[in-house]
C-alpha cells in the first residue's frame, strides 16, 4: 500500500463530487478533503491546495497557473472531472513535476445528446415562443425543419462523432473539419471532410467540439461568422473562447444567424450585463452538458480511478 496522502477538492461549487460514493474508495488510500463553496480568490485557493498530495479539480472554473503551482511544493497530482485541460497551466505543472490527467470521451454521449437537445430547441424557437406566450402574446415566426438539413461538425473527437452518429438518426445529412482529417476516420463516420470555410458556407447548424488552444481561440469570429448561410444555427458546447461573443451577439441581433445555442460563456456565472443575455433568438444552459446523474456519477467515478492509477503507479489519462 502507498504511504497516506491528502486528497482535496478545492471548490465543488456547484457541487459535483461532494457526497459522492465514488469517494469512498479513496478511504485506503488517506484523507479526502471536499471544500463545497468557491475560494475567493487565488491566495484562498492556494491555502485550501497547501496540504494536498493530489487535487481533483471539480470545476472548470477553478484555475491552476504558473503563479499557484509554484507554491504548491507537495502536490503531485490533479485530475480533472473534464475533458477540458485549460484551466491548468500545463507548461508549469511540467516544470513542477506535478501529473495532470483528464477524462477523455467518458460522458461523450451526455454531452452530446445535450448540444443535440439544444439544436432543436433554438430550431424550434423554444425558448423564444415559450416567453412569448408567457407575456401573453401569440406569434407567428417560422421554426427551422432539420430532417435533410447539412449539420456541420467542427471537431470529430468523442463529443463530435456522437454529433454525427445523432443527426443522421434523424435525416440530418453531416459533414465535417478537423485539425487531422484522414481518410479512414471519414470513411468511419461516414462524413465528408471539408475546409472550414466550405462547412461554414454550406451548414445549416454548425456545431462546435475542438478543444481550447492556440490555434482554436475564436477560431470562429466576424469573418467566420459572415459566411454562415443567413437564417444558419450556431452551436457551442465546447469552450466560449472558440467563438468571438461580441461577433456572435451581433450576428444574431442583426438577424443573420437564425439563432445559437449556447453551453459555455467568456465568464461563469454569467453576469446579468452579458450580451448574450440581451439576444432573442438563443437557448442558454449552465454549463450543464454533462450534469445528469448518469453523467455526474461517470465523471466522479473517473476522478477516482485517475488518482487509484496513479497510486498504484499506473497513471491513466495523463496529459502532463
């Protein structure tokens, strides 16, 4: 058995891991330490991680720089309940020799029915309709068909192959970009790989699943966005910082897109001055794609798992 550690979860707001009995198998191997409420800031943050062996990083919202790191000489160890690596500095969490594993393609088909969920709700006006009649009015607007419509997929990881395998369940036909097309994977899905450009010009709902870099930040912005067909839906469940906001609210104030279904925003919890808010024709959810207690469970329990593997030295889902 390796030697007692201290586990701690620095800000499980909302909560996500406290209370879960996933946590009990971490019993035999030290002490787990759940802070339930969000450090105010970063030195509160670092004096919750001070002791810790190995965090589990619940929530995306709390962030691990160069900064922070630096003043955490014992921690060996993070694991997210994500997919997503952004909020960690991953350059500094090498330097410092700490581990940092993810949680790749594990809740896919939750988050996934979750944006196609939003496809037809900003489709159908849903959100739209629903605070018109609730104001007592009775509108007359036209809604969107989707059956042999073109969803455009941009990203074909886990979460983007699930995208397409749903759309054309329901007469949807797909095609699709990625950062590494071949052959075989487009033979696979069964899509046509084209240049972006192309997939922005001919997409009726483009929907986004790359993760956050360099090269993906505000991948789609005004010029992006002025080429979508006019009346075209935007999806965005992966990061905010892959599409420009202000470009995208002015897209849609202007009626050019016919709407936007939105997951993920530029800060969380929205604030009540964003842009986003003052849109008509858009869907908004909390960041809440993979939060069902199929999905929840999923993430908890892969939280576990990386730290058990990486204890027993057998570390999975290692990004650094």
């Amino acid at each position: 058995m390796t030697p007692a550690v201290t586990i701690v979860v620095p800000g499980d707001d909302p909560v996500q891991i406290a209370g879960s009995p996933r946590l009990e198998r971490l019993k035999p191997y030290g002490k787990v330490i759940v802070y339930t409420d969000r450090p105010a800031g970063s030195e509160e943050k670092v004096r919750r991680a001070k002791e810790a062996d190995i965090l589990i990083n619940s929530r995306g919202m709390v962030s691990w720089g160069r900064e922070e790191l630096s003043q955490l000489p014992k921690l060996k160890m993070i694991t997210s309940c994500s997919i997503g690596t952004d909020m960690f500095d991953l350059e500094a969490a090498r330097e410092h020799g700490i581990v940092i594993c993810n949680q790749p393609g594990r809740t896919a088909p939750v988050v996934a029915e979750h944006m196609f969920g939003l496809m037809f709700a900003v489709a159908k006006r849903a959100a739209f309709m629903t605070r018109q009649v609730k104001d007592g009015n009775w509108p007359r607007m036209d809604n969107i068909m989707l059956q042999g419509k073109v969803l455009g997929v941009v990203g074909t990881g886990n979460i983007g192959s699930e995208m397409v395998r749903l759309a054309k369940a329901v007469g949807m036909r797909v095609t699709a970009w990625t950062y590494h097309p071949s052959a075989e994977r487009e033979k696979m899905l069964g899509v046509d790989y084209v240049d972006l450009d192309t997939l922005l010009q001919t997409a009726d709902v483009v929907s986004l699943h790359v993760r956050l870099s360099g090269d993906s930040r505000h991948l789609i912005g005004k010029r992006e966005l002025d080429l979508m067909k006019p009346g075209a839906v935007l999806l965005n469940g992966a990061r905010a910082a892959i599409v420009d906001t202000t470009s995208l609210a002015d897209a849609l104030d202007s009626g050019h897109l016919g709407g936007a279904g939105i997951d993920v925003y530029d800060e969380e919890p929205v604030p009540r001055d964003h842009r986003l808010l003052k849109c008509e024709q858009i869907v908004l959810t909390p960041h809440c794609a993979d939060m069902t207690p199929e999905g929840v469970d999923l993430l908890n329990s892969g939280a576990v798992d990386n730290i058990i593997a990486y204890l027993e030295g057998k570390s999975v889902n290692r990004v650094v």
